[in-house]
C-alpha cells in the first residue's frame, strides 16, 4: 500500500514537477526528468509520486554536517582561506562507480531520522551567524540538487554577508538552477566525470546540458570553479583534456579556475590511482589550450595547488592541502610584481593578518 507519513517532517512536497496523465508525475527538478507513477520513487531515490503529487523524502536530513575550508571544495579564487558551514544529505542521480562519497551517495535517505539529523533552514542560519569564523554556507558531500526545497530555503533565510554555494555534477534542470540563483546562490564547484565519451556512454546523461547550465550561470555572475577527478583509462585520454579545455574556453572564460583531481580506488572501481605525471601532463595540456589557472589535487605539498600570475608567473597564494599558506596579492587584487588584475575574490583569513 503507498502511505506517506505526512508527521515526518522531513517530508514536503516538491517545487519542480508536473502532472501527466493519470496520477503520474514527471520531475522537474534534475535532467533526468523521471516519470514516476504513482506510489513510486524516482531514480536518485529521493522523491515519491503520493496520490499524484511529488514530495521530496529528504527535507532537512543531514547526512553530513562540518566547518570547512573554502579550498575543499575546491574553490581556490572564492574568498581563499575563508570558512564555509558545510552540508549534505543523502543520494546522487548519478551512478559513478567511482565515487568517493558512496557511503551517503548510495543510499536513500533512512527510514527514520534522529533530531541530531534534522535541521531546519533557521538552524542552520542560526549556526552561521552564531559563528564568527564562518564565512558562507555550502551545500556538497552528495548531489545539492535533491535538495533543491531546503537548499532554496535555506539560501533565501541566510543574509548576504554570506557567501552561498554547492557542489554540484551541474546536472540540475535549468528551472532548478533558476530557483537557486534566485534564492541567492552566489557559487558552484561543478565536478566533471569526463568529456562526452565518459558521461553520456558511461554514465548515460547529456554533458550538453551541463554546458548549457554553466553558460547560465556564468551569465548571471555566479562564481565557477570546474573539477575533473582524472581516472586512468576512463577519461585520461590526452584527447578529452584538450577538448575539455577548449569547451572551458568556449562556454566560460580563460580565467575560470579548472582542478585536475588525483584518483584513488574508491567503491567498485579497482584502477590503479592515478600517477602524478599522468596530472602533471593534465595541467600541461590544459596550460597549452589557454587556460590561466589549472590546479592539481589531492596531492599533498605539490607547487600546483598554488596560484602563480599568468603574466609574469609570480607566486601570488601559496597552498598546501586545505590551507593558505600566504597570500601575496594587493589590497586591489593585483599581482604585486607586475599589477596584473587576478580574477579572485579578496580574502584575508584571520591567521595571515
Ligand atoms: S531529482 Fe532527478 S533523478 Fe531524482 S526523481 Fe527528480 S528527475 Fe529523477
């Protein structure tokens, strides 16, 4: 029998869907756009068709809850060495083999919840305000798109003083990202898997549509970073990296900020990780192309985690893993060497002050 326990508060009907015929739905929310009959559940597990209507079983349920640095993100040009309160929840409507959150990915949201779990989108600015060392808030660990009710809320409560952003595979319906931006997102991560040959063979999506979501966001001054975990004969061909760059120049600009992430074996996939001159030629391919800031991850200590001035190459933010080390540019956000304007927010964490 379908029953919905209309007590749970972590149960509230969708923004994004539409009626078809008889009681089924269709979701509006990620491109998938599932049709779901009455009584069931869509693909990513988080949304139920109740007597003709959609309802999100998530609303609220964190999964996971952490003060974090800007640059685990990775954000390196959005306000470096700042806080963000980050969360997530549970699900992806992706199906990586890959993925390094399977853990909460995977699963759909539990049966039940506990109250240490559930969170309300005045908790959740309460805690941002309550904390001075917290500088925006950030919706990552699973995919934000399912939570697209509460993320909405939750961005339209938190004042301005805040930076607000997701993580995100960009996967989200352009409505979906509208209600973002609208409620005040002023950030994305997008997280690559590939070039077409990855996402739409492997992972059976449309990488058009990410393109298509980034172009809009981007035209909205939404801050964009882009991150493509590189995976040993899944999308290491020099081939996808040269036309990925050159889709970064297209759709976006020069200076957008792209992260070639280090792999390592993670939930089904049992590749040996990736080298570290498998990346270094990544960032090789990538410079070539024109891109004006590429950076490597996940490798501890490496000179590319830092950020050099595409002019005269002069270190200007030097880090290792999550933090800053300094940060060299002018109060003007210049390089102090040859006054080069460097497109990144200002920022002075309290330590390098
Ligand atoms: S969010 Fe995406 S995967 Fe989930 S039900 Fe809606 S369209 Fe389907």
């Amino acid at each position: 029998m379908n029953t919905l326990n209309t007590d749970d508060p972590r149960i509230k009907q969708s923004y994004l869907f539409k009626k078809m015929s008889g009681d089924s739905v269709q979701c509006l929310t990620c491109r998938r756009m599932c049709v779901i009959q009455e009584g069931e559940i869509g693909k990513c597990k988080t949304r139920r068709n109740f007597e003709g209507k959609l309802y999100t079983l998530q609303y609220g349920d964190v999964s996971s809850y952490s003060l974090n640095p800007i640059e685990k993100k990775p954000a390196y040009h959005y306000f470096p060495g700042s806080t963000a309160l980050t969360l997530g929840s549970w699900g992806c409507n992706f199906e990586c083999d890959w993925c390094l959150n399977w853990d909460i990915t995977k699963n759909p949201p539990p049966e039940k919840y506990t109250d240490a779990s559930l969170m309300t989108p005045e908790k959740v600015a309460e805690n941002a305000s309550f904390n001075p060392s917290i500088n925006g808030v950030c919706f990552s660990f699973n995919e934000p798109t399912l939570s697209l009710e509460f993320a909405v809320d939750v961005f339209q409560l938190v004042t301005n003083d805040y930076y607000k952003m997701i993580v995100t595979n960009g996967y989200m319906t352009g409505e979906a990202l509208d209600y973002l931006i609208s409620a005040g997102m002023t950030g994305m991560t997008v997280s690559f898997k590939g070039t077409e040959n990855v996402v739409d063979c492997l992972l059976d999506m449309k990488l058009k549509y990410v393109w298509e979501n980034l172009q809009m966001a981007y035209q909205r001054s939404i801050h964009i970073e882009l991150v493509y975990l590189l995976i040993p004969t899944i999308n290491d061909d020099e081939e996808f990296i040269r036309d990925f760059a050159q889709d970064v120049i297209k759709n976006l600009s020069v200076n957008t900020p792209v992260h070639f992430i280090r792999y390592f074996p993670s939930y089904l996939t049992r590749i040996e990780k990736t080298s570290i001159s498998q990346l270094q030629k990544a960032h090789t391919i990538a410079k070539d192309e024109g891109l004006n800031f590429v950076y490597l991850g996940n490798i501890p200590g490496h000179p590319f985690q830092s950020t050099y001035c595409p002019n005269c190459s002069e270190l200007l933010i030097k880090r290792n893993i999550f933090s800053v080390i300094f940060n060299s540019l002018t109060e003007k956000g210049r390089c102090p060497k040859c006054n080069q304007v460097i497109p990144i927010y200002p920022y002075k964490p309290v330590y390098l002050t």
